[in-house]
C-alpha cells in the first residue's frame, strides 16, 4: 500500500484532495495490484521561494524495477505539473519502504 506526502509552501493554491487522487490512479494503472495510496497533505507556513514536493513510497516487488519507477515518474510529474502555478519549484522523489517497515489495517 503506497503512500503519498505533500511538502509545499503555503502560497500555493492547489486542490490537494485532486492531486493525491490523481497520484493514487496512476499508481494503480502501473500495478494495479497496489491497493490504496495512503495520502497526506503538510501546506507550510514558512518557505523560502515557492516549492512542492510530493514523496511517494512503494513496497519493493521484483517488478517495480528501474524502469517501472522512470514510467511512474514521468506520469506522476505530468499530472502534478499541471496543478502548480508558475513560478514553482517541484520535486517528485519515489522510494521504497525498508526491511523494517510494517503496515496492517487495525478495526
């Protein structure tokens, strides 16, 4: 289950709710298999020099190789692009949880 955090300076005005449904989407259209996308939103009050950052982080699996991450890269820097006003610095960093990682749904 991936997980997707929002970094950005607080001048932005952008529909986070959209941009991390549309993250969750193009996860799932490259591995549909990844569940839910935990999504989370940090606007900050104090910045230097109008910036976003969304950091995405996946379980490793054999098939989220190299080339899976560039394709999800691109696509994920497309949609997200078209949401931030000019001038913005944007930063898309994808990673992968380590071997001490644990996730469970508690009911």
């Amino acid at each position: 289950m991936p997980h997707c955090e929002l970094h950005y300076s607080n001048d932005l005005d952008i529909d986070v709710d959209v941009i991390l449904a549309e993250v969750e989407a193009i996860i799932l259209a490259h591995d549909a298999g990844s569940g839910q996308t935990k999504g989370r939103a940090y606007p900050a009050p104090y910045f230097r020099h109008t910036n976003f950052k969304a950091s995405l982080s996946l379980l490793p699996k054999p098939h989220r190789d190299a080339q899976f991450v560039a394709a999800l890269q691109r696509d994920v820097v497309a949609a997200i692009a078209k949401h931030l006003p000019r001038p913005c610095w944007m930063s898309i960093d994808i990673g992968f949880s380590g071997t001490g990682y644990h996730t469970e749904f508690l009911e």
